[in-house]
C-alpha cells in the first residue's frame, strides 16, 4: 500500500501496560490481533543481571546468587509480571522493561560519578525546552542519553526534507515527517520515562506562554531556530520569566549563554543588536534581519567558508550551510553548558568557541 507521511499515524508517546493486570493482558491481545503489534522484545533477564552487576559490581556472582535477586525483585510475580510492557505504536512493537526506577538505575549507571546520584535526581526534576530541530534534535537526543533532565518540550514548525539529511539522524522513511515528532520518538525509544511535550506548529503568540510555562515552567530555554522573530520574541518573553537562554550556532563551536535568572535586566543577545522589542522586528524587511542577524553573531568571528557562503543563500544556496561533525559538537557543547547551568554551577552570561579548527591549528584556507 503506498502511503505518504501526512497519512501514518504520527504518535510519539509509548503506552505502558501490566502483564500483572488482567485489563491489559487483554489490551495487548487486542493490539495483536488488529496487527498494531507486530514484533515483541523481550530482554527482561539481561536487563536484571545489569541491575544486579550495577547494585553489585564486586561481587563474585553465580546462577544461584543471580537467582536469589530475580526472586527478590519478582516477589512473587510471574516472569512476565516483572517490571512492564511498552509499546511503541510506529514501531508496531513492545518491549519488556524494568520499571522506572529501576530502568534508570541502570540506564544511569555509567555516568557515574561524573554526575553523581544526587546531581541526577536534580537533574530528574528539570523543565527544559528546545526550540527548533534541526541543530536541535542533536541538542535533545545527547541530553536524553544523559538524562539531562526529566521533562523536555520540542518545538518546531517544520518538516523532514531530504535535504536536512546531511545532518539530522534519521531514515529516509521519514521524510515528510514533524521534527519535533522524529525528535519525540527517539528519545521515547531509548527512555520511554523521560516526558516530552511537542509543539509541532513551532512558536506561536498563541502558545508561546504554554511553552515557557504551562504545567511546569522551563528551567532553561535552549534556542537554535532559524526563525528571527521567534528568536527575539522568546528571549523577550524568557527574561520576563527569569528563564536563562543558551544558543548554539554550530559555526566555530559558539555557544552563547544569557543568564536572564540572574540578571533580569540585561538586553537580549547581550547588547549586540541594540535594544530590540518583537513590534520593531515584525516591521522590518528581509535584508534588515539579516543585517540584524550578523550583529548578533557577530559576522566578523564566523567562519571563513560560513562568511564565503552567506552571499550565495538565494542565489547558489538554499540556506546556510550546516555538517553533521558540527551539528554533533554543538549537541555536546549544549548538553554539558546545560547540565552545569541546571546543577547550580557558576556558568556566567557570555559567549565562547570551541573552534577544533583553531584548537588543531588548521588553516582551511591553505
């Protein structure tokens, strides 16, 4: 049957059952027969010896001692009644998993002791948002590896093209699909307890409140769209709410952090544009913007190939230019800046580069 992606179902939020509950036994039995579940996984005894080599790492373990602690969890549960089911609706899949606290008890454990277990349970009762996917989806995938924190929300307007291929981690199956639905997925697949909201009409004047606040205000905003208006409007809007805002551009390595919970007062994009306000910037023509645009990245500090390419967008260029190797560092440099800000560490407002070009001593010009 030939299908397009408006047509498919675009859900992202795995369903959890109980095998030790009759009701879903019989839901997963329906989700069978109607052909919504197609594969099942079942890895439930691997993942208990990692639990159990993770609570005791130097202890000279045998089948007995390995079945003493499968009892022990179990407490008289069946095999199957250990821990829960979840299943993925665009996957047509359900996997067997450890409960939640122990599932991140394991899933945790090699980030030992560079977060240590208070740090993750700080880290657990953050709110943080991400708006626009691309550069994004880099951003949010390398946070939820860490569990950076235990609520996201994603928002972006746009879609899967081909083009976006070059450095967003993804099939060609997906093509046509919401980024923030792509995005939503992935982190569902490697940690289905991990909550993400998705906003995938972008940021609107109609949402822009919901997205900052809503049922848990954000703890920090992390900004990498396209978008001009937005970029300015939810910086006015996050210093209005004492919410700090981190920036990465994937050029050079810059990462720009404004820590608007510190200081309330400071201007947006730290002076460089002047004193911005969202009525002034919905007024102005394309070729403003982008004048305003290289004030605030500072045109001068770019790359030579980004300040060779800039020309060329409209005329031999679609956009701007964007590599994975980039994109990928700029996820790191992200996930890290944004671990220490929401662990209380002294990240000051400011801008840096983490310039491999210039670390590496690498003219690319020679």
């Amino acid at each position: 049957m030939k299908k397009t992606n408006t047509s498919v179902n675009l859900s992202y939020q795995p369903i959890f059952f109980d095998k030790s509950n009759p009701n879903d036994i019989l839901k997963i039995s329906e989700l069978k027969e109607n052909g919504s579940i197609l594969f099942e996984f079942d890895e439930i005894e691997r993942q208990l010896k990692d639990l159990f080599i993770c609570r005791f790492p130097n202890f000279n373990a045998n089948e007995e001692h390995f079945s003493n602690f499968i009892g022990s969890i179990a407490n008289g549960k069946h095999f199957d009644e250990i821990g829960v089911w979840v299943f993925y609706p665009w996957k047509y899949s359900l996997v067997h998993l450890l409960d939640k606290q122990d599932f991140l008890e394991v899933r945790t454990n090699r980030n030992k002791q560079k977060i240590t277990e208070e740090e993750q349970q700080i880290l657990e009762s953050k709110t943080l948002g991400i708006i626009g996917l691309s550069v994004g989806q880099s951003v949010a995938l390398t946070i939820a590896l860490e569990r950076g924190c235990g609520r996201m929300k994603l928002a972006d307007y746009d879609t899967l093209d081909l083009s976006n291929l070059n450095r967003l981690r993804t099939g060609v199956f997906n093509i046509g699909v919401s980024k923030v639905i792509l995005a939503a997925r992935e982190i569902a697949e490697i940690d289905p307890y991990m909550e993400v909201e998705v906003f995938p009409e972008g940021i609107t004047d109609d949402n822009m409140n919901n997205f900052l606040q809503g049922d848990h205000k954000l703890n920090l905003l992390i900004e990498v769209c396209d978008n001009f208006e937005v970029k300015v409007e939810s910086r006015i809007k996050a210093r209005e709410l004492n919410i700090p805002v981190i920036m990465e551009t994937n050029d050079r390595g810059m990462l720009d952090v404004e820590r608007f919970d510190l200081n309330p007062t400071m201007p947006i994009f730290h002076g460089l544009a002047g004193d911005l306000n969202i009525k002034d910037v919905k007024s102005l023509d394309s070729i403003s913007r982008m004048g305003l645009l290289m004030k605030i990245v500072n045109a001068k500090d770019l790359s030579e190939r980004m300040k060779n390419s800039l020309p060329e967008i409209g005329k031999s260029l679609k956009s701007w230019p964007q590599l994975a190797s980039e994109v990928v560092l700029g996820g790191g440099i992200t996930a890290w800046a944004s671990r220490k800000l929401l662990l209380g560490y002294p990240l000051n407002s400011g801008r840096v580069y983490v310039d491999i070009e210039k670390i590496m001593n690498i003219n690319v010009n020679d």
